[in-house]
C-alpha cells in the first residue's frame, strides 16, 4: 500500500481498496507506479487525474469499466517512458 504520514496519522488513498478490502490487481499498480514515482502524492495524482482519452475518468476509475481497462493499463504501462 502507499501511504503518506500526516501528523500521527498515515493516510491511504481509497483507489487502493475495494469494498474495505485491498484491490485483487494493486500489487501490479503499485509495480507500474514504482518505476515512475517513490512519492505517495505523486502516485496518487497519477492514479485520480482526469483523462480525456478514459472519457474524463481517473485510471483508477478506468480499471473498473471493462471498456477502458485496457487503456487504463496502458498508461500506467507507459508512465515516464
């Protein structure tokens, strides 16, 4: 999980998680994320920013509809390439 510690708290996006429990496909997000960013805010702005090409959805977002998964992949495929 990625995490940023604020004050005595850490918060944790809530992309991470699926109904209280961990995302089945987060160990992959977090891989494609890491060869980009170490950074938690900048990981979680990758994962919430809107994109046009995912019809104004987040990749978050995007890996849950069936019609933009695959795109959604491939962004984060790309990520700093």
């Amino acid at each position: 999980l990625i995490g940023s510690a604020i004050g005595n708290q850490t918060w944790f996006p809530a992309w991470q998680f699926d109904g209280g429990r961990m995302r089945h496909e987060l160990p992959r997000i977090l891989e494609l994320l890491a060869r980009f960013t170490s950074d938690p805010l900048t990981a979680d702005r990758i994962m919430r920013l809107k994109h046009d090409e995912l019809g104004n959805s987040s990749i978050a977002e995007a890996l849950r509809k069936p019609k933009s998964t695959e795109i959604a992949w491939r962004m984060l495929t790309s990520l700093g390439a």
